[in-house]
C-alpha cells in the first residue's frame, strides 16, 4: 500500500537530498526554479499594484525555498511545512518568515491566519486524491477575500512533452498493483479541485515545454534560453510541463459550503 504524501521528507537525511540534489546545479529543475522566479516576479509586482500591504503564506514549504525567494518583496510571511527535518532547514535560510510545522490538511487543525497571498509549489500533483482535497479546501479557508491569490503549480502537465513517455510508465505498473513511475496531472483535474474549494482560475502561465530530455544535454544558458523563448510564446507554452495556476474565490461559490 502507497503511503501517504504527509509521510515524505521525515528524515534529515531526505531532507538534505532534497535540498542539495533535487535543486543541484545544471538540473532540469534548477532550469525549471529560474523560469519560476521570473514568473512569480512578474505576478508579485502586478498584485502589488492593488495590494499595498502583503500577507503571504508557503505552504508545503519543504526547505523554505519560495518563502526564501519571496520574503523580500511581501510584508509579513509565513511558511507551513509538515515535515520538522523540512522545516528546520527553512528556519536556518529564512530571515523574515514565522516557519510553522504543522498539518492545515487535518479538519480539526484551527486556521492560524488569513492572507493576501499563497503560494503552493511541487504539492498538489506528488498528493494523493483525497490529501489533494483537504489541501486545497485549507488554503481557500485562508485567503483574506476575493481579491487574494492563491498560486499553485503543476509540474506534471500530461498534456505536454511527458505524454511521450505515458504508454511506458503505464505499461510498467501493470499488474503491479501501484501507481505508473512518473506523476501525471490533467488540467482538467486541477480544475475540478478548484470548484470543490470554490475557486476559480485567473490564468494559466505555461513552463517548460521543451522538458528534460531535450535540455539536459545542451549547456544550462542554452537550455534556458530556449525555454524562456517557448514561455513567451502563447502558442507552444500551454504545452509545458510546469503549468502555474492563478486563482482566486469564485465569489459564486461559498468555500464552506463546497462539497
């Protein structure tokens, strides 16, 4: 039996793997945190034309890496991490972030706090379905109000370069009894997450359309040159394999209420 995603990143050690691997230098998902940051600087600047003061909040903030990018361009911040050995990495880069470890998804957990801002990387499509729910169902319980944004992202987009792999992994867990070997995650699912919360998308910003096997071998700066270009492109960066989610609350919906 599949464990859960809660359970990940208990150790020091996968922690530290996380930290010093996952990210290291050259990485495809190294190259894929460049295109973030661009991106995510472009949406703080534009919010904060109607939002003077920023309260933000990174949720699943693994070893702080957003809040630690972030900290400097909000007003007050706080990360929420449910792993301890996550979180004590965070507090050792984090200067201005109140780091919290503790799980939002559970019903009985009290909101600590309502936020301008929020922000959820490399969570939702590692989630099981149900941990998925009461993820997203948390995070609209803290948006301040209607104007508040909450950014998510999907890193496993199968409508991109990964769907030439999908018969493969595919075939691997047949059989087998568990989930393909790669993380798959339709838009169309992450639209049905957001009406369960009462939510609604903003906009879609599409990232890596190229994607590992085609920018691994080439030098960093070339690879990276060639996916800022798709980004730009609104032809080719629905395709990418990162796909950033804007979202607000659907004022027709009520959150609470939301089955």
């Amino acid at each position: 039996m599949n464990k859960s995603y809660r359970q990940h990143f208990k150790t020091i050690e996968e922690a530290d793997s996380y930290e010093n691997e996952e990210y290291a230098s050259g990485s495809y998902a190294r190259l894929l945190w460049e295109l973030e940051k661009a991106a995510l600087d472009s949406l703080v600047c534009e919010f904060r034309q109607s939002h003077p003061h920023i309260s933000y909040l990174d949720f699943a903030s693994g070893t702080g890496r957003l809040a630690a990018y972030l900290e400097d361009q909000v007003d007050v911040a706080t990360s929420i991490e449910i792993s301890e050995s996550m979180a004590n990495v965070a507090r050792q880069k984090l200067h201005r972030t109140q780091v919290l470890c503790k799980d939002i998804t559970l019903s009985e957990t009290l909101v600590e706090g309502h936020y301008d801002l929020i922000t959820a990387f490399r969570f939702f499509l590692n989630a099981e379905p149900a941990l998925r729910v009461a993820a997203i169902k948390a995070l609209a319980a803290r948006l301040k109000d209607e104007t508040s944004w909450l950014v998510l992202n999907n890193h496993g987009n199968l409508w991109s370069s990964k769907l030439l792999a999908w018969p493969m992994h595919r075939l691997r867990s047949v059989g087998k009894g568990r989930k393909p070997y790669g993380n798959y995650l339709r838009h169309g699912e992450i639209e049905r997450l957001l009406k369960v919360a009462g939510l609604r998308t903003i906009r879609v910003i599409g990232l890596g359309s190229l994607g590992g096997t085609v920018c691994r071998p080439l030098a960093f700066q070339t690879a990276l040159r060639l996916e800022q270009w798709c980004a730009a492109n609104s032809l080719i960066n629905r395709f990418g394999q990162d796909m950033i989610y804007v979202v607000c609350r659907d004022s027709g919906r009520d959150p609470s209420k939301a089955s």
